[in-house]
C-alpha cells in the first residue's frame, strides 16, 4: 500500500540553541581548532612522516608538473591526493600550505557532523556529536599525513550533506541543484579514494524506496541531478585511467582489483607486483595482515595495474578454497572495526595514541552506534518514515562493509565514515538520556500523588 506524508520535509526543524548548548558548541569549536592546529602544526607535521604511502603520494606529487609524463604505474590510486599535494606545493614550497589546508579541511569535517546531525535530528543530538568530534583523534591525525583521507572524509561528508538538503528541499530547483552539487563533492570525494561508490548506491536506493513508499515529490530530479554531478569529475577521471592503462576501461583508478587479490589469496603477508616489460615493481602489506601475524610473501610477474590478471588469480583461488575466500571476507569486515591500531601509527610521548583511541572507540562510539541501529532495526525494516535518518547513516556503512567483503579490510578504511557513527551513538545517548528522565520524572510524579490526595482529604475535613 502506497502512503503519503502530510509533511513538506523529512526531518524536523531543528531547536534554538540554548545558553548552556551554546558554551559546549563555542568550546568544542574553539578547543578542538586549537588540538587540530597544534597537533597538525607542530607536534606531528607531515613533512616528518615521509614513508610508505605518503613517500609515494609526495613523490608523484613533486613531478606533476615536471616534464616526465605520466605513466601506467599513476593510475595504482585515483589521482586527486597527487594533484592535491602538488598544487599545494607549487604554491609554498615549504608545505606549509598544505598542513594549514588539512587543518582547515578538519575543521570542515567538525562542521559537516553538527550540520548533518542538526539536519537528521535535532540540536541536542548535533551538540552531542559535536563535543565527541571535536577531541576525536583519527580525525586529527589523518590531518597531519601526507594521505587522502583527510580531504576524502570532508568532501564525503559535504557530499552526504548536500543529499541531505537535496531530499528535504521544498521546490524542485532547490532539490536539483543541491542534488547536483552533491554530485560533485562525492566526485571530488572519489577522486581521492574509490571507496564511496557502493555507499552512494545504497544511499541512493534507501532514498528511492523511501520516496516511492511515501510518494515523494522532485524523485528524478534529485536522482538525475546527482548523477550528472558525479559525473562532471568522473567520467574526466575514467578517460584518464583508461588511457593509462592502454585503453582497458577502469573507473578513477585500478587498485580494485589488486585489493580483491590480497584479500582473497590465503593468510599471505606482502604483495609483490614486478612488471618486467616496463621494469616496475610495487608492493604492499596491509596493516591487517601485520596483526595477525601472517608473514609468506606474494610474488608475481605482472604488474599491479594489471586487472584481468589479478582478478583472474583471486577468481582461480577462491574456486579452490571457497570456505576459506568466506572467511577472509568476515575477517576483512571485522578488521574495519576491530582492528587494534591506527596506521599509519599514532605515537606521541612514547604513547601510542591510535591503540588507545580504538579502545576508545569500542567503549563509547561503536557500541552505541549499534545499539541505535538494532533498536531502530523493526521500524528501518519496515520503512517507516520515521527511520530515515537512521537508513540515511547506516547505509553507507553497509555500502564500506560490501566493498571490504569483495577487497580487504583495515581501520583506516572505516575512519572517514566514523562521523556517521558518532552521529548514530549521539542519538543514542541523546534518546537514552531523555528515555531515563521521562522514567525519573513519571515516578516522581506517581509517588507525590498519595499525598496531594491526603492533603486534599485533610483541607476538606477542615472546612
């Protein structure tokens, strides 16, 4: 049975601040700019960590502008963290451009979670989440490498916030082109890292079928408008990697396909890839695969670009050990959340910060986050109109849970989704909160009224 709602938008309007709401979001702002500054600008600058990933990001940044052309070996990861970096760089030399750039795009991410969460539920759900962003160091740290996921988290989360406006908004132009700019922020988010395409469908989906159950206005504008967004940046993106690679097709980048490799070839340690015609080599051992101890090396002759290659070995593996290709994926899944550290490694003061932030995480931010979600799972499974926001922050999650199911999972992967958690574990506290308040409030009310009877009873025998 097709329903209609009454109401012109999907979430509530959100509450005026009051005084007390007011100190935490001035503090929160000012004291998490202050952390971010500090740790971005003096206790951990990137020009301090130079190895592994942010060795050859900075590297293929410095020659960008060069002379040398580029080559097979540049479509390994979506080109957006190298143009970043080198534009940057032509600008200040010193890299101080760029580490004042990450600071500020941080602070963008603190935005993007108030406003999201305003939007999805409330101010005091947005004053919650904001006060748990602030001081969350993932967030922090990722701010001060040379990697993609700072810029990725924030031009994700703008992305995700824009569809948000798109979907409340009251008039079709309004809903098309806030549509369309979301469409460009998640290109620019995928120019960083191609992780977010399995998130946008689901999201894309959630709305639909909401929209279809509830007979919602300006659908194929909001659809079609953010598709043709998305597009602006990555059909540019999918032309250049499909050059590169000798005209086999490949969206933004080719490391797909070297991930469903590692993933799903046995408990191997580091990978190996040796181009011979080309005399390039290239190698990589997830951090996963650090913690579990797994040490056998990986060595084939071709390159690491080299898809049907890749696929084709993981494709022959899992035939032959098909229980084992099932766990692994779990595994991977698990790892995404479970994972003991951050990489790269967090140490400061001989404290290693990213272990004791993921104890954090398990114990304040994770569990509420699911708790939210299997309360909220009857009413989500149903459609009611009343789940939407949490549909709206679970299925990206979802979207990252199917891609490392195919690929291979770390906690670096999950980080720039970790402000959809924290939003979902503030609404849980917020809900819990009040839910204890209503409870204390009803029985104290239920215990006075015995004796507001036997006052009563004593006023009328007086008179």
């Amino acid at each position: 049975m097709i329903e209609r709602t009454r109401q012109p938008g999907y979430f509530a309007k959100p509450d005026v601040l009051t005084a007390g709401q007011r100190r935490i979001v001035w503090i929160s702002v000012l004291g998490g700019a202050l952390i971010r500054f500090l740790y971005v600008m003096v206790l951990h600058r990137a020009t301090d960590h130079v190895y592994s990933d942010m060795q050859d990001y900075l590297l293929r940044a410095l020659r960008y502008f060069g002379p040398e052309r580029q080559q097979i070996d540049d479509t390994i990861h979506p080109p957006g963290t190298v143009i970043f970096l080198a534009v940057l760089h032509r600008l200040d030399t010193t890299w101080n451009a760029e580490m004042l750039v990450q600071w500020l795009l941080s602070l963008g991410v603190m935005a993007l979670v108030w406003l999201i969460a305003r939007r999805l539920y409330g101010t005091q759900t947005a004053v919650v989440a904001l006060a748990i962003t602030s001081v969350y160091f993932p967030f922090i740290h990722y701010a001060g490498l040379y990697l993609a996921e700072n810029p990725f988290t924030f031009f994700s989360l703008l992305a995700m916030w824009l569809f948000i406006v798109a979907i409340d908004a009251r008039d079709a132009l309004r809903a098309a082109a806030c549509a369309g700019l979301a469409g460009v922020a998640a290109g620019l988010a995928i120019s960083f890292k191609n992780s977010l395409f399995a998130p946008l469908l689901l999201l894309c989906l959630v709305y639909v079928a909401y929209s279809i159950k509830y007979r919602r206005p300006h659908v194929a504008a909001v659809v079609v408008s953010a598709v043709v967004g998305l597009c602006v940046l990555a059909l540019p993106m999918t032309v250049r990697c499909t050059r590169l690679n000798e005209g086999r097709v490949c969206p933004t980048a080719t490391n797909f396909a070297s991930n469903v490799l590692m993933g799903h070839y046995g408990e191997k340690g580091s990978f190996r890839w040796h181009d011979r015609r080309r005399n390039f080599d290239f190698v990589y051992e997830s951090p996963s695969t650090v913690d579990r101890g797994y040490t056998e090396p990986v060595d084939l002759d071709f390159g690491v670009y080299d898809a049907a290659a890749n696929l084709a070995l993981a494709r022959d593996w899992i035939r032959d050990h098909p229980a084992q290709a099932l766990r692994l994926s779990f595994l991977h899944v698990y790892d995404l959340f479970a994972g003991p550290r951050l990489w790269p490694h967090a140490e400061l003061w001989n404290i290693d910060l990213g272990v004791l932030w993921q104890r954090l995480f398990w114990l304040l931010v994770l569990p509420a986050a699911f708790a939210r979600i299997a309360m909220r799972a009857p009413s989500m499974l149903t459609l009611e109109a009343g789940s939407l926001p949490e549909w709206i922050l679970f299925a990206p999650l979802l979207g990252l849970m199917g891609t490392v199911f195919l690929t291979l999972g770390e906690v670096r992967y999950r980080i720039p989704f970790d402000g959809l958690l924290i939003i979902l574990a503030a609404r849980g506290y917020v809900a819990a909160a009040g839910q204890f308040f209503y409870e204390t409030k009803a029985k104290r009310e239920k215990e006075a009224k015995p004796s507001k009877v036997l006052a009563i009873r004593a006023i009328a025998r007086l008179l």
